[in-house]
C-alpha cells in the first residue's frame, strides 16, 4: 500500500519505512517555531531544570504579533525573549519588522519539502505550501521539544482536496479555500492532513499554496501539504542557491490511501465572503453585497501577500476609498513591503487613502493596530473572523480575499469585483 504525504515524511523521520494512520511515532523535528509567547515556552522550559535547548540551529524565533511593542507588558515581553536568545546562542532570531512568522519561514527557506516542523501558532501548516509536514502545537510541548529535541505525535489520517479548472478573475486562493471550508465545516478535517492536488496546482503560486495551507488550520487540520514540484523548486533555488536544493523530493504515492477525497472544479467559483463569526460561512460575495463596513483590513498571513497587495492596487489606483470607511494595509513580510513599494503598489494604495503599517500581524489578533469598535463592521482578508478576534466581542468581521477587500473600501460596503 503507498503512502500520503503526510506518512511519508512522519516515516522517514520515525525511521521507519511506512506508518499507519492512528500510529504514535516519535519524531525529531528539523525546525521548531515560535514568535511572542517564546518568553511563556522559556518560563516553562527553566522549569524543567534544564539549561540548554537540544539544538539552538533549529530553533526558529519570529517576533511579529505585537510589533513594534504597543504596550509596556509587550515590551517585557519582547525583552525577555531577545535576552533568551543571546543567553542561548539561537542564530534564528527575527525581531521586530520581519514580517508574520509563517511568511518569513516560507521566506526565508526553513520551511522545506520533507521537514518535519512544529511551532507554537495554530496557522503552522501554512509551511506545508513547501511540501512540509508542519503541524502547531502548545506551549508546553514546544517546551519540552526545546528541551529533548522529540515529540510523539499520531500519524493522521489524510484528506485529499482535488483541485481543477482555472480561477476565473477576480477569483484567487483565498477563495478555494473559504468555499472548501463552506462546505466540510470547522471540523471537517479534525486532526488529519489536508493534502491538496489536481491539475490547478501548477498554475498557483507559492504564496498561493500558503494561504491554501493557512485556512486548513480552519478546518481543524493537523497539517496542510502540497506536494513539491517545478515551483517549489524555484521558490527555493531563489532563496538557497542551486546546490542547496533537493533534487529528489518527497512525494505521495500514487496508490496511495486516503480518507476521503473531495473534487472541486474551480472553474465556476465565485468570490467568497465568510460572515460572522465562522471562517465556514463562506457563501459567494453577492449573497452579502450591500452590507455596510466600517473598515477594510488588507493583510496577514492569509491576505498580505504580494499577489493580494498587486490585486488591491490595481483596482483602487487613481480612487478613493469611501468617506465612511477606512482601511490597514498590513503587508505579511518586509520582502513582500520593500517589493510592494519598489512596484509603487503601496503607494497607489496610499493616495486611494489606506493607511500603510509595518509588516507583522498587526489587527489580525485583535492586539493593535486597528481594534474595533462595539457594532462596527470589518472586512478582513485575514484567517479568522470569531467573535472578539480583532479586539472587541461586539463588533463582526467577514472575511474575503483582496479583491472584494478592495471593491468594498472603494464602496463603503461589501461589493462585487467582477462589477
């Protein structure tokens, strides 16, 4: 019987030459993440007794959820961990103005296919876009992986997402992934792989793959992949050098065994808006056309990227966004911010009126940069719209991908680009 993805990879790193799902494997992770609350993993990772990390080369550090510190408690915080660092000699410390965690793994080539990586931020598996198996996990397991350099994990079972047809405009990932969540639920991928395939994979981007990868966080996935191909390898031989590239890449079988496999024909989908409070309540955008927003969020690891940012200024250049609507314009990395500005993208999007910020989570979390209001709206290209998520139980957010972002800043109201 041939192996997924996801098996392949916890095989190899089990030492094994096949697993099964439902197996315990103990594993060695190549990479260990985490970005703000590495100070809360240190705390408990001295309470263990124990003095070094197992292996500083594979520790991964990204501050990028409250940056630059807008409070006196994130600054201690912040403190805490750049002091972590120096005493434990962690060469892989971003600090502030890096970008979103998920973006600078992929960035800067930690993510690669066949690693096995765990951070502690439930949107790891965005790193799958690279043919990784990257699964989050809580503060205390990130401690001890600190600490002994193995977890045990169960090897999941895997969900096949099948993916033809060509995005029609207007159309983008963000949106494949709000309707393959309409329609399996929060919970229709419960601790299993998400493996995605089918004859539109090669006509997505990297940045693509990683929002596809991001939203199955959504659906209760322990990790999302994409099997590696010609763009993965020139994503990556862009960022190591050609020598440093694999030349054979882990793949899944072709008698391999899934769960369940579910076919979407893209070719018919329309822009998509989840409504609150469920990233599952993606319905197409005309359903909500005509639903007043307060405020456009442009950004995150879900919705910052260069494509998004290229697809946002090209439809606000030279017009202005409406009176009674502001909008953030967060970019994901500072790569995707220098390049955005190098292409006059940020700057289109500041003279249509957007406020520009520095790349980092930013209001996705509801910390700073762009809280609610009680009753107000907000149209977000982000992950996640749960009540309270952007700092106020009493507001809503509905979540679409840069496209509708844009046409509904221009219109004061959810609107339909392809209008």
């Amino acid at each position: 019987m041939g192996q997924t993805l996801a098996e392949k990879i916890l095989a190899q790193k089990a030492g094994r030459s096949a697993v099964v799902p439902g197996e315990i494997v103990t594993v060695e992770p190549d990479v260990a993440m985490s970005h703000d609350n590495a100070a809360a993993i240190a705390k408990s990772f001295a309470a263990m007794g124990v003095q070094r990390v197992w292996d500083p080369a594979r520790l991964v550090i990204i501050l990028d959820h409250a940056v630059p510190a807008p409070t006196a408690e994130h600054a201690e915080n912040h403190r805490r961990i750049r002091q972590f660092v120096r005493e434990q000699g962690i060469g892989n410390f971003y600090d502030i103005g890096h970008g979103v965690c998920h973006t600078v793994m992929c960035e800067r080539a930690h993510a690669r296919p066949g690693r096995l990586i765990v951070g502690s931020d439930s949107h790891t598996p965005t790193q799958g876009a690279l043919g990784a198996f990257a699964a989050g996990i809580g503060r205390t397991e990130m401690a001890a992986v600190w600490a002994l350099g193995s977890i045990w994990l169960r090897v999941p079972p895997t969900l096949r997402v099948v993916l033809t047809g060509r995005l029609p405009h207007y159309v983008a990932a963000k949106d494949i992934a709000l309707r393959v969540l309409a329609m399996i639920g929060p919970a229709g991928a419960d601790y299993r792989a998400v493996e995605f395939a089918g004859d539109l994979i090669p006509h997505l981007t990297i940045e693509d793959r990683m929002v596809l990868c991001n939203l199955t966080a959504e659906m209760g996935a322990k990790t999302g992949l994409v099997p590696p191909d010609a763009a993965t390898r020139e994503w990556l031989t862009a960022r190591l050098g050609k020598t440093d590239v694999d030349s054979d890449f882990l793949l899944p079988d072709p008698d391999a065994s899934y769960e369940r496999t579910l076919v979407l024909d893209v070719g018919d989908l329309e822009p998509q808006v989840a409504a609150p409070h469920s990233p599952a309540n993606g319905r197409p955008v005309g359903e909500l056309a005509g639903t007043p927003i307060d405020q456009v969020f442009l950004g995150s690891c879900a919705g910052g990227m260069l494509g998004d940012l290229r697809t946002a200024a090209r439809l606000m250049k030279g017009r202005r966004i409406a009176p009674a609507t502001r909008m953030i314009v967060v970019p994901a990395s500072a790569e995707i911010w220098r390049r955005a500005l190098d292409e006059g993208l940020l700057a289109a999007l500041a003279e249509a009126g957007a406020v520009i910020a520095n790349p980092g989570c930013g209001p996705c979390l509801g910390a700073h940069q762009g809280i609610l209001a009680a009753g107000e709206r907000c149209l977000s290209t982000a992950n996640r719209n749960f009540r309270g998520r952007m700092g106020n139980r009493d507001s809503e957010i509905y979540l679409a991908g840069a496209a509708v972002a844009a046409t509904t800043a221009l219109a004061g109201k959810i609107a339909d680009p392809r209008q």
